[in-house]
C-alpha cells in the first residue's frame, strides 16, 4: 500500500475536532490512552491502527 494513502488520511484526520477524533476512536474500538492528550498522537494511533488492521486483519482468522 502507499504511503500517499495515510498520509492523506493524516491530512483528513487533522481538519477534525479533537472531540470528533476521539468519537472515531471509540466508534473503531480504538483505545487512546494517553494518546488522547494531544491531537497529533490521538491521529497517530487512529491511523496506525487503521494501517494494522488494513495490513494484517486478513491474516487473523
């Protein structure tokens, strides 16, 4: 996969409200921890763990 895909999807992320990112996170299962400090960590690990999921998810089973 490029890395064009989640850089633009980091650039989506970042127009939104710390409130709606932590709304995603809840919505996709996402645990923030203290990730949700800050907005940049709460998108990288809203992306990261949407980048596990695309690249291994099909592998668990």
């Amino acid at each position: 996969m490029s890395e064009d895909r989640w850089d633009a999807m980091r650039a989506d992320l970042q127009k939104l409200t710390v409130k709606q990112l932590r709304q995603i996170a809840k919505d996709e299962g996402i645990c923030l921890g203290y990730a949700a400090s800050r907005k940049d960590t709460t998108i990288d690990q809203i992306v990261g763990n949407r980048r596990y999921r695309a690249l291994y998810a099909s592998d668990e089973a």
